[in-house]
C-alpha cells in the first residue's frame, strides 16, 4: 500500500525538532538531555498522524488495527485527564515542579494535542460500533 502510505516524516520530525531546540525543560541536566526529552514529548504527541493519514486514504480501517487506535485514544484521554486533574489538585504546583517558562505548559499542550488528534478517530470508531459495523469506514475529511 506504499501509495496509499504518502506521508512525509518531516513535516512531523522538524516541526518537534526545532521546537525542541527552542522550548526544553530548565532542569540541571545536560542540555543535550533536555532537548531529547523535549523532542520525545513533542514527537510523542503527533507520531499517531501518520497512521491516521494511512487509513483516512484506505477508507476502510481493518477492526484490529481500529482497535488499536481506539486504545490509543482512550490512554491518551485519561492520560491528558490525569494531568489536567493533578494541576488543578496541586493548584498548579506541579507546573512549577516541571520547571519554569513555556516547558510546563507545553507538555500539557502535547497531552492535549495529542487527545484531539485522536478524538476524531474515537468518534467514528465509537459511530460504527454502535451501528453495528466490523469494518470502520472513515469519511473524507478525517484528519
């Protein structure tokens, strides 16, 4: 299926690269490190991007592989829910325990993003079995 599968790495890889370079954890390790972690964080949140793009231009998404992105979803739903729950619990301090600057708030902006990004998926997924489909047929315009 290599023409179906027309994704290109680099508009996920450089985006997270560069924001690495700008946006990593102010921690005492080596900057090296941090600027790893960050582009883990940030590559993490989008990796699933091509995937989605694979089966939005199949159509049809087999029921394991749906599965399995519906798993997906739902860890990272109550993931981005645990986080969101243990800033409100310590009233932010967990921000301040991640750091200082924008890199608290960008990890809870990765979490987030990447709940977003498969929530559309969940919904079709969740659409076709309670209609009773096996076979997930996605509309055009997901993703």
């Amino acid at each position: 299926m290599l023409d179906k599968d027309n994704f290109a790495l680099y508009y996920v890889v450089l985006p997270c690269a560069v924001l690495a370079l700008l946006v990593h954890p102010s921690t005492s390790h080596n900057i090296v490190n941090r600027i790893c972690w960050a582009f883990c964080v940030y590559l993490e949140a989008v990796s699933v991007l091509p995937q989605l793009r694979l089966m939005q231009n199949t159509k049809i998404v087999e029921p394991f592989t749906a599965h399995y992105v519906f798993a997906l979803g739902v860890a990272r739903f109550l993931s981005c829910a645990h986080w969101v729950l243990q800033v409100l619990d310590t009233r932010g301090g967990l921000l301040t325990a991640l750091g200082y600057g924008l890199w608290p708030s960008m990890v809870l902006l990765s979490e987030i993003v990447q709940t977003f990004i498969l929530a559309d998926f969940c919904y079709y997924y969740v659409k076709s079995v309670f209609g009773g489909q096996l076979v997930l047929r996605l509309p055009s315009g997901v993703v």
